[in-house]
C-alpha cells in the first residue's frame, strides 16, 4: 500500500518551473532519503505536499490521517519568544485545538518526546538560547508529539554535530518500525546508504526511485546531479 501517490506533478514560483511531471509512490512504512541538487525541487515537493504550496497540474493522493514536518532551521524565527517545551507543545495542537487548554495528558506526551531527543534538562530554555542542534532537535520533538501516520523532514541533519545526527537517525529507524512513513531531505551522499532504505533521486523530476541496493548507483547520481 502506498501512503502517498504523486501523478503528473508540475509546480511553479512564477514563472519559474520547480516541479515538472513529477510521478512518485511512496510506500507506507518507507524510510526515504530525498536527494538531488540545490533547486532540484526537494523542499518544494515537500511544501506541495503539505498544502503550503499549490500545484499548476497533477494530482496527490495521501493514504493517512495525519502528517508531520520538521522545516529547514534556517527557515525558522529562533528569535521569537518562547520555551523548548512551548515550541514541543504546538504538536498537540492539531488534536486538541489552537485555543483549547492543553491537559495534563497532552502535557505528559509533550514531556516525552522531549526526553526522546534527548532535551529534558532545556525543556524551560529559550529556544533563541539553544544551539544549532538543539534547535533541530526540539522541531523533531514537535513531529513526535503530534503522533503522525507520515513524518515529513526537510534536512533534519542540517547544522548537529555526530552525536545529535546518529540520536536523530536512531529516532528515524524507530519510526520506522513503528510502521511510519517518513520522507527526509538530505543533501549527504555518503550517509544515504546508512542512513536509509529507500531512496529518491529528482531534479525537477523524478530521475531513480527505489530500494539503496537497486538504485544508489553512480549513473543515478550523475544524472540527478548532471555531471
């Protein structure tokens, strides 16, 4: 079964084409790196995705219930005014409501997937006050909390050092056994194989798509990446 099915896809910023006849089948349960050059289209597919962006053509059809997203950091106000567990805390919302009190249950669930990403000890800090890699860390709690069926991450690994990149891979593989779906922008070559099951190479569109064994060759990678 798939959890997501993406047909005939073109976006566009003006223009600008950024997503052209791009065909996708994400199978339910897949841990998938999302790879290709810079303005290949990743972060756009996943704003496309998530509603943020509207598409020209093409249609996605999504099998589940509820989605998560961990945006790029640098994409994010760290400046606002506000808690660890405050920011954790907006996970909850899509269940119990923008202006509702959040319970002591929620509360708990919140508490939780702070300790799961290792930040317990800053659930009352800043967020401005965090480094880099806690940043990162504390959106990755926020996907955690809200229980989703499809986790969408758009370079999670951006800016953490060794140790916070393999607790968040540790994070990703759990996951996954739990039976989530999670598509991740990343730009390491490298750690593709490691890191991930399947993989999916584009560059406006959709060059390779498959299992690590089958389709990380470097003819895939020269075409996505047009050397």
């Amino acid at each position: 079964m798939n959890a997501i099915e993406i047909r005939n896809l073109t976006v566009a910023y003006g223009e600008n084409i950024a997503l052209e006849n791009f065909n996708l089948d994400i199978e339910v349960g897949s841990l998938m790196a999302l790879v290709g050059p810079n303005g290949a289209g990743k972060s756009t597919l996943i704003k496309t995705i998530l509603k943020f962006l509207k598409q020209i053509t093409g249609e996605i059809k999504i099998n589940a219930k509820t989605l998560a997203y961990v945006p790029q950091r640098n994409s994010v106000d760290w400046d606002f005014p506000t808690t660890l567990f405050d920011v954790v805390e907006m996970g909850c919302y899509g269940r119990v409501g923008l202006f509702k009190r959040v319970n002591k249950e929620e509360k708990q669930k919140v508490l939780k997937a702070i300790e799961q990403v290792g930040m317990l000890d800053f659930k009352d800090r800043q967020i401005s006050e965090l480094s880099g890699g806690q940043q990162q860390r504390a959106f990755i709690a926020r996907a955690l909390v809200q229980e989703a069926d499809i986790y969408l991450m758009d370079e999670p690994f951006q800016g953490v050092d060794s140790t916070t990149e393999k607790s968040i891979v540790d994070i990703l593989k759990k996951l996954k056994s739990e039976g989530k779906t999670l598509i991740v922008v990343h730009h390491d070559l490298q750690t593709v194989p490691t890191y991930f099951e399947t993989v999916t190479f584009i560059n406006k569109s959709v060059i390779a798509s498959g299992k690590i064994k089958e389709v990380f060759t470097q003819e895939n990678i020269d075409m996505a990446y047009k050397k």
